[in-house]
C-alpha cells in the first residue's frame, strides 16, 4: 500500500461515521390477562367486624384505579360525618 492510500484509508475511518448498531426488537409481551374477581373476606380495623368485598365492588375499584378499602361501609361513614365534622382534625390519628 502507497502512502497516498494509507493516508486515505485512514482518513476515511476517521472521517467515516460509524456503522449503525443492530436496532433490537422491543420483546413481545403476551396479551394481558383481564384479572378476574371474586367476593372477599375483609375485616374492619375500625370495629373488627368482617365484610364481603364484592367482585362488582372490586372491578369498580379497579377500573377508577381507587385502593382496596380498610374500613366497613358503617366505619367509613362515621369516619366521614366526623371528620366532617370536626375538618382540621387529622384523619390518620382517630
């Protein structure tokens, strides 16, 4: 090799943008199952009374992306009529 040629060669490497790396393939995932649902038992913290989440409760909860709830539908409501009541108490300490 001459060197006119190497000086090009090795001028075109450098002035030569790399080659593209292989673009890879985002992984196919599965279709996602619709979860299924089904009464359950909870039980209150407030009188420690069980209750039955319903599945239809369950999906509605769900759906509006709202958290499993802790309290029995009468512990929430008097949670509720109190702090209504009283608003610069803080929830987290009755």
């Amino acid at each position: 090799m001459s060197n006119k040629s190497l000086v090009r060669h090795t001028i075109n490497q450098i002035i030569s943008p790399p080659a593209a790396a292989p673009v890879a393939k985002p992984p196919v995932n599965p279709p996602q199952e619709k979860p299924t649902f089904v009464d359950r038992k909870l039980v209150c913290p407030g009188c420690g009374s069980e209750w039955i989440w319903k599945a239809e409760e369950q999906r509605f909860y769900a759906d509006k992306g709202i958290n499993i709830p802790k309290w029995c539908v009468s512990c929430r409501n008097s949670r509720r009529k109190y702090f209504m009541a009283h608003p610069t108490m803080d929830r987290n300490k009755k």
